[in-house]
C-alpha cells in the first residue's frame, strides 16, 4: 500500500494552523469587503437622492406650465460638460424634456421607468463607454389649471470614482491582511517550535541512548509529557534489570554447578559401594536442580512493568488457596481470604502469582490447622500509596534471629519437612526487586505473620 508524506508534528501544526489563518482571514476579509461594498453602494444611492432633491427643488413649470430649471444650478457639476455627474428630467407623455449641460454630447440610455414615487436605481453605459450608477424617479407635478402631470426625473453619476474607491479599500485590506498573516505564521511557527521543544528533547535524549552515551532520560520536562518520560525510563530500566539478573543467574548458576559436578566426577572415579556412590550423586542432582530452579526463578523474575494495567490480586490469592488446600489435603486447613476488591499490584502477573505462593506454601506446610491471607492498599507521606500482604499460619512460628538465615537459598527450618528451601529466598529477592520491604511477626494467630509491602 502507498504511504502518504509523513510530516513532522511541528510541520503538521504549522501546515494546520496556517490552513485555519487562511480561512479564517479569508473569511474576515469578504466580509470587510462587502461591507465596505455596501457602505459605499449605500452613501452613493444617498448622494444621487441628494442631487435628484436639489433638481426637485430648482424645478418650475412656467406661464406655459412647461417645465423649467434655472440654467445655473447649485450643484456646479451639473453645468460643467463631461463632469461625470448627469441629470434629466423628462415628460411620461412626451412632452418637456430638459438634460444638464454635462450630458451635452453624451446620449444616456435610461430603462428605468418609474411609477410616480417610485424610485429606481439601475447601472448603464453611456455613449463614451463608461459604466454609470443612475437613480429615476416619479413625480406627479399639478399645473396652473389643476391637472396633474407625470414627470421622471433622473440623475447619473459615472462609476469610476466608485470602483476607484472599492479598488483602492480592497488594496488596503488585503494587504494589511496579508501582512497580518505573515505576521501572524512567523509568530505561531515561534510559539509552536518553542511549545514542542520538550518533544524535540525527548528525540534528543533517546538519540543518545541508542547511542550510548546515556541510560535513562534526562531532561526536565513538562508535567503532561512527564508520565509519558517516567514510564520510558521506568521500561529501560525494568530493560537493563532484565538484562542484569540474565546475565548474573547464568553467572551464579555457571558457579555454583562447578562444585557438585566436580564431586560427581569425583565419585565416579573412586571405586567403592555403588549404594553409597547413588546417594552421592543423588544428592548432588538435588543440589543441581535446586541451583537451576532458584537461579531460573530470579532470572524471571518481570520488576515493576511500565504502561501495564493494574493488576487485581483478589482471584490470584483466591486460586492459590484453593490449589494449596487440594495440595494439602492430607491437612484439616482453615483458609481466610480477606482482600478486597479494589487491592491491585502494579507489576508482573508472574511475580505476583510466585509472590503469593510461596508465602501461601510456607504457611500451608508450618500450619497446624489455620492460614489467613490479606491484602490491602496503605498510603503514608514518606512513600505514598504502597500494596501490603499479609499471610499468617498458626504453626510454631519463627524466631526473629531465624528470619534472616531463613531467606537465603537452601535455608530451612525443619529437614524433615519436604522442600527445597528456596521459597523465602524467591520472595525476598522478588520484593527487593520492586523495592518493597519483607518483616515477620508473630502471629495473633500463634504462629508466624509474614508481611510484605511494595
């Protein structure tokens, strides 16, 4: 499929915003126009009524009752030939008919045929070729013997003082808008490269981490792109720590096999009881899958996820209490789930579900008949809204100087209860992981209250 012109965001506001000016002036300025149009086509209709007036005022019928005007009239461009400016005054039945001295030479061809107070404008050409504006009017004029009769009265005014004032209105107006516009772009394409500097920044500092030269993001950006720049370096980091745990599980699992392989080896090379050789190499394979467990499981360990949704932990702890109680079956367990509804953890579903169960698993095995699991949101002015888990057994408990050996890998409570002696050691890597804090307590329920806050 056929891509179209991929514009930056800056020339894309600029392109819109220009767009909208346009119109927007465009639009400004035909109204101005017409406006100033009729402005003008109205004080021209005025200034023709004025002239037909002083022709009304200067006329008389004489002894005859034929209609006359004083040769001099007050309007001086009426006297003057070619003036522009022209009248007439003609008889409905063809009698009287008077032109102003300027119409001497020019033939006007009026169409306009005005009933008697009828006025009517119209716009035609002269004999020269230019185009006039003209106003006719009816006038009914009573004579010495009482009839009445009918007179049009007209005056002319040629158009090109008109269109010279339009033109001239309309040179002004566009190009104080156009000015304007120019003005008005250079200003916006500042505003709009001074307000998407921040996202130029960005660019420049993702730049520089691909480059190398930096790990996270570093500028200072405005509050709407700080969620966006916060979750970023949240991601690389979640990237980097990803990364770090590969590379030292691989490490430590590569270390930690070199001594049971070399006491493998060392077995198969003595000669002696091959049931104690078995329980050797038994052991040792034991020992090896414990290392590859622990060291897999901190390797997979997610971190906190950025632009992940929450996650609900009610049905997590729910399923997990119901899988143990099927697991231990063989025990008469009491479950308590008390997590409400609106307690999410904000992370990976894998590490909460590992969470959850070993801390569950530890307190299904010490338990003697009782388990409790809670969950709940806390806040404080120190660190803010935080996700707090509870899981208490009634089992006999741990000591506080046991608690810390206890979450080192392989460590163990009792030998003879069955495990690996990782599960502790998972859950406190998992919430140093997100940066929480692991305490035990005693129990109200006589054992031990493991709790966790991330």
């Amino acid at each position: 499929m056929r891509q179209g012109i991929n514009l930056s965001l800056h020339a894309r506001l600029l392109l819109a915003a220009s767009i909208v000016l346009a119109l927007f002036l465009g639009a400004t300025g035909w109204a101005l126009d017409r406006a100033f149009h009729e402005a003008a086509e109205r004080a021209l209709r005025e200034r023709l009524q004025a002239y037909l007036y002083t022709l009304l005022a200067a006329a008389e019928l004489d002894k005859q009752d034929r209609m006359q005007l004083p040769p001099d009239l007050p309007e001086p461009r009426l006297g003057l030939p070619g003036s522009g400016l022209y009248a007439e005054l003609a008889r409905t039945d063809g009698g009287d008919r008077w032109h102003s001295r300027s119409a001497l030479g020019l033939k006007l061809e009026f169409s306009a045929r005005p009933a008697v107070g009828e006025r009517l404008y119209e716009t035609l050409a002269g004999s020269d070729g230019k185009p006039l504006y003209a106003l006719s009017q009816g006038i009914a004029w009573p004579d010495s013997r009482g009839a009445t009769r009918h007179y049009v009265f007209r005056v002319a005014e040629h158009l090109e003082g008109f269109n010279r004032q339009i033109t001239a209105f309309r040179q002004s107006l566009w190009g104080w808008l156009a000015g304007a516009a120019l003005l008005l772009l250079a200003v916006q394409g500042l505003i709009l490269r001074w307000g998407l500097k921040p996202l130029r920044t960005v660019a420049t500092d993702l730049a520089r981490i691909e480059a190398g030269d930096t790990d996270r993001l570093r500028g200072d950006y405005p509050k709407e792109l700080r969620g966006l720049t916060d979750n970023l370096n949240t991601l690389l980091a979640s990237t980097h720590a990803h990364l770090a745990r590969y590379r030292d599980a691989l490490g430590n699992l590569a270390h930690s096999l070199k001594t049971p392989l070399a006491v493998l080896r060392g077995a198969l090379g003595v000669r002696g009881d091959d049931t104690e050789k078995r329980k050797v190499m038994e052991e040792q394979i034991e020992r090896m899958r414990e290392l590859i467990e622990f060291q897999l499981a901190r390797a997979a360990m997610a971190g906190r996820a950025a632009l992940s949704a929450p996650i609900p932990v009610a049905p997590h702890a729910e399923k997990i209490v119901r899988a143990l109680s099927r697991v231990y079956a063989d025990k008469p367990v009491r479950t308590t789930v008390d997590v409400g509804g609106d307690v999410t953890f904000h992370g990976d579903e894998g590490d909460l579900t590992e969470l959850l169960g070993n801390l569950a698993d530890n307190a299904f095995k010490w338990c003697r008949e009782q388990v409790a699991v809670r969950a709940r949101r806390i806040s404080d002015a120190a660190s803010g809204p935080r996700l707090e888990i509870i899981v208490e057994d009634d089992g006999p408990g741990i000591a506080p100087e046991e608690a810390e050996r206890l979450t080192k890998r392989g460590a163990r409570g009792d030998t003879s209860v069955a495990g690996q002696g990782i599960g502790l050691a998972v859950v406190r890597d998992t919430v140093t992981l997100y940066g929480g804090e692991l305490g035990f307590a005693r129990s109200a329920l006589g054992g031990t209250a493991v709790t966790v806050r991330l």
